[in-house]
C-alpha cells in the first residue's frame, strides 16, 4: 500500500509518498512561500537535495505541481500514475474535543473540522486546503485526518481545565489541548520497544523540542499531560515563543508600551524564547555558538531553556507519581548534545546521570543515562510522517 503524507501551512505543503510493505519513504518534498512571487520546491530523492523553482498561486496548484512532475513526472517521477497511491494522510493541527482519535475524511468530518477553526485560526483552514485540493486533484480517494491535539484528548480534566469561570470550558471548549500528540505517541510507543517493555509498565516524559517544543507526560500508553495549552504558545520558552508568562503580561504591554494586539502577538510568538533573551537567533546553533564565545545573553538564554524543561520534567513526576524514562526528540532533542546534558544536570537530584559518551549523538536512537540512572533517558528520532501513514494505512484497511 502507498500513502500520501501531506502537511500543509498557511504558505507551506509537506508531502511524503510512503511505501507501506517495508515502512520506506518513496520521496518527500516541502514547498516553500506559496501564493507568492518566489515559490519553490526542494526535493530529496536518491540521498540528494533538489530546488526547483516554480511559482504557484495556492495550495491547489502547488499540489497540482507536486502530482504531475514530482510523483508521476518523466524527470522526478517515482510513480507511473497517481491511481498507485492507495490512500492520503492529512495532518491536522486541531482537532478540539470532537476528535480522539484519527478519521477517515468525508463531508460530514469536513464539516466538524471547519468548527474548531476558531481554536486554530491560522492551522486548520490551511490543512483544509490540502483536503480540497486533494479531493480535485485525486478523485475519489480514500482520505484520513490525523490530528495533533487527538493523543491529548485523555488528559483527566483536573489537567487541562484552566482555573477560569468554568462556564468558559462549557460553553466555548477553552481549555488545554496539547499539540505534537503524533510525535510523542510515536516516540512514547518506540521507546517501549526499544526497551523491550510493555509501553503500560512504563511512566515517561516525552520532550518534543523543535521550534515549537512541548513535553508530555505518558501512562499506560496515554497522554495524561502536557505542556502546550489551548494554543501552542503556552508551556517551555521555545525558540522564539515566550512559553508560559504571566498573564497580565499583554495588558502592561497595552497599557505601559501603547503596543497593539497585533504587535503583542508578534512579539510573544516571534521575538520572544530563547531568540528573545539572547537578541542573537531562535536557532540554538547560533546561540550555543555565542555562549561557547561566553555571551552572557545566550548564556541566560540556555541556562533559562534547561531549567524550565527540567522544571516541567519534574512536574511530570508529579502527574505521574514517578518517571522511568525521559525522551528527547526533534530538532534540538535530537541534535542538541549539550542541552540534554544541560537538562538532565538539572535532574540529578531526582538520580538522573547521563553518560557522555552515549550522549555524544544526533538523530539516533541511543539511550544516553549510564547504568547508574535512576531514571532511564533515551533520544529518539521523531517520524510524524510515519505515525500519520501508519494510521490511515490502519483505518483504510478496515473500509
Ligand atoms: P525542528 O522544529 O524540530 O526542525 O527543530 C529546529 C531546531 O532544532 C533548530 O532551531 C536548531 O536549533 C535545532 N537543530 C536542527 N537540526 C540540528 C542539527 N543538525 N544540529 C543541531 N541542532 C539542530
């Protein structure tokens, strides 16, 4: 069977063509800056790295492009017609309280996704695009939408019901929801394989730390709670996201700076995290750069992010009453080999020891504690793609 992967952001597509008898990637591409002048695509295919340049108005014609000469096409082809893709996974940001679990897409489904729209304003309506234009473009294939907040969804209500009058949940659904669910149920569930345990003996802390970086804490299987809210700016300072901050904050911004909603919004999204109090990049290369050159501001900045993870880590103990194992995964939990150091010296206290030469590692899988570890710590490499094709493979089966 062969899936199509797709992911779509507001000016962006991801796409990856998954064979599902071996769990291989076919080929996968991201289109870049749609709906603008200098829209482009960059392909991987045979371990290379291609840009091709091809402007394209919408979402619609970008995916148009990526069918007729990315999949099918004489040159980069991997695919004689597109009636080979048996089947097309959708990454959905937001699935609010009606979705679970992943689904099978029909007009019905449509529909309940367009309601949460308001809690992804920005998310949803973009991943709908690539449904319709999928819809033209292929006709009559069998589509299935995975949602990021869904591995959330079993949070027990003392963990994701904010402290506001409660007629707030009631009657508008504000409440916490998470996002990253996909990425931390495939690692959560690849760890237990990798320690060859029963994934319901284990207590883990997952710490999904990319752009956007979120923990989440892990029972029998299933997320009891995490760190994201009802949007993905709560939680750790990330790379340019403030993460949790007072909430009067904005107000002061409003009243004291004159700053409008526009520009606080900007602010707490784009300018703040570690790029905020480094003034130096969101990328930790760069700031690990400067604080190895001892740049006090990206020295704050690193010291600040490995507290704040390990002071999550350490609340997961509590929601979990105890941990077994913590994981790191994307970008920087993947790549970030002082950083995990960083987290985890903050843990000692809780019997957390890493070895450093288990930890001198990127992208792979490798448990980094040392065999004193009260607490096992692992990195492993992230594959949402997968978890997506995995589950419209499953639910495409039982049609
Ligand atoms: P993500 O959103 O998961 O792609 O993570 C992006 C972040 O991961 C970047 O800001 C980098 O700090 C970090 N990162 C990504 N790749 C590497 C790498 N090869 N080495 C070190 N850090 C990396």
């Amino acid at each position: 069977m062969k899936v199509l992967v797709l992911n779509c952001g507001s000016s962006s597509l991801k796409y990856q063509l998954m064979d599902m008898e071996n769990e291989k990637v076919v080929t996968k591409g991201t289109y870049e800056r749609i709906g603008q002048d200098n829209s482009f695509v960059t392909i991987k295919q045979k371990g290379d790295k291609i840009r091709i340049e091809n402007p394209v108005k919408n979402h619609e014609a970008a995916l148009k492009f990526v069918m007729e000469e990315l999949l099918t096409g004489e040159k980069y082809g991997v695919i004689s017609d597109l009636n080979e893709i048996d089947a097309v996974g959708h990454r959905l940001v937001h699935g609010g309280e009606k979705f679970d679990h992943s689904v099978l897409i029909d007009d019905e489904i449509i529909e309940l996704i367009k309601e949460t729209t308001p809690l992804a304003p920005l998310h949803n309506p973009a991943c709908l695009l690539g449904v319709e234009a999928c819809q033209k473009l292929i006709k009559d294939i069998p589509m299935v939408a995975v949602f990021d907040t869904a591995f959330h969804q079993t949070m027990p209500k003392e963990n994701f019901i904010y402290p506001l009058p409660y007629e707030y949940y009631e009657k508008y659904k504000i409440r916490k929801y998470g996002f990253h669910g996909t990425s931390h149920k495939f690692v959560s569930q690849r760890v237990a394989e990798v320690m060859n345990k029963d994934i319901k003996d284990l207590k883990i802390v997952t710490c999904h730390l990319g752009q956007g970086a979120s923990l989440c804490a892990i029972q029998d299987g299933k997320s009891i709670n995490t760190s994201m809210g009802l949007t993905p700016l709560a939680g750790i300072a990330m790379c340019a996201r403030c993460g949790d901050i007072d909430p009067s904050l904005p107000f002061y911004l409003m009243d004291t700076l004159g700053k409008t909603k526009e520009e606080i919004n900007s602010i707490l999204n784009k300018e703040s995290g570690v790029l905020g109090i480094s003034g130096i990049s969101p990328d930790f290369r760069d700031v690990e750069a400067a604080k190895a050159e001892g740049n006090e501001r990206a020295t704050l900045a690193i010291d600040f992010y490995n507290h704040t993870v390990a002071e999550y880590i350490a609340r997961y103990a509590v929601s979990l009453q105890g941990i077994d194992v913590i994981v790191f995964t994307a970008g920087i939990g993947e790549n970030q080999i002082n950083i995990r150091k960083g987290i985890c010296e903050n843990l000692k206290f809780m019997g957390v020891e890493i070895d450093e030469n288990a930890n001198n590692c990127r992208g792979e899988e490798v448990e980094i504690s040392s065999a004193n570890s009260k607490i096992k710590v692992y990195v492993i490499p992230t594959d949402e793609e997968l978890m997506i094709a995995r589950d419209t493979k499953e639910i495409v089966e039982k049609m």
